[in-house]
C-alpha cells in the first residue's frame, strides 16, 4: 500500500464526524441557535479529521 492510497477506515472516521456534528447541532439548535449548530457541523469535521490522522 503506497502513501497516498486513501483507507475505507479514513473516510468512515471523516463522515462518522460528520454525522455525530450533525446529530448534535439539531439537538443544540433549538436551544442555543444556528451558529451552534454550524460549529457542531466544523467540530465533528474536526474530529473526523483527527481520527482519520491516527487511523492512518
């Protein structure tokens, strides 16, 4: 495997962060607003990046 292949483990870490920023954000929505909900959508990026970075 070369070191630019792309892993199936590295997108699954990148869009389960991105579910779980989601599914928090519309939890957050209605009480605190929607810039909470867009930095939970940025937040579970962020995650998903970093579990791809270890996973690698």
């Amino acid at each position: 495997m070369s070191k630019n292949e792309f892993n199936h483990r590295q997108a699954l870490a990148m869009g389960g962060g991105l579910m779980t920023g989601l599914g928090l954000g519309f939890f957050l929505l209605q009480t605190m607003g929607g810039l909470a909900f867009i930095g939970s959508i940025i937040g579970g990026i962020g995650i998903g990046l970093l579990l791809s970075a270890i996973i690698k």
